[in-house]
C-alpha cells in the first residue's frame, strides 16, 4: 500500500509551464477546499499531484501538506500550499 501512495522521485524533474499550471490549479484546489474544510476534496486534488513526477522539494512539501490533512489542520494544509509558490 505504500508503493502504491509513494511519489515518484525525480529531483531532476524539469518545472513544464503545462506542469506549473497545473501544480497552480490544484494547490488553488486544495486551499480553497481547506478554508471550507472540505478534507476530500482537498486530499483528491493532492492525490492527483502526487500522481505526476515532480522535483524533490515539491515532493516534500506535497507530503507535508498530506500529513496535515491527515489531522485536520486545514490552516497548516493551506499554508503548506502556499509556501509551495516560493520555492519556484
């Protein structure tokens, strides 16, 4: 079941303007659905960027923004979300 939810890692995955419209559309998703607390919602749109190749530091924080999910702390979730934005 872990292989199964584990990212791919690829720490030399290139940033697409197609992959960056696409991370912008679901962290806008997964903020939005947090300020309703919405948590499947949000946890289907980062199940959907967890199922695209990404570099290292998105992974990561891809699976912060999961753990905070996962105990309902949907502020953290979205800051998490937010803080993604600046590490391009």
């Amino acid at each position: 079941m872990i292989e199964k939810y584990k990212p791919a890692e690829n720490n030399n995955a290139e940033m697409t303007a197609q992959n960056k419209d696409f991370l912008y559309e679901k962290l806008k998703e997964i903020i939005t659905s947090c300020a309703a607390f919405d948590k499947n919602t949000a946890k289907s749109a980062l199940d959907k960027l967890k199922s695209k190749i990404w570099p290292g530091q998105i992974n990561t924080a891809l699976d912060n923004i999961s753990l905070h999910l996962l105990h309902s702390a949907f502020k953290k979730a979205s800051a998490a979300a937010e803080d993604i934005r600046s590490l391009e």
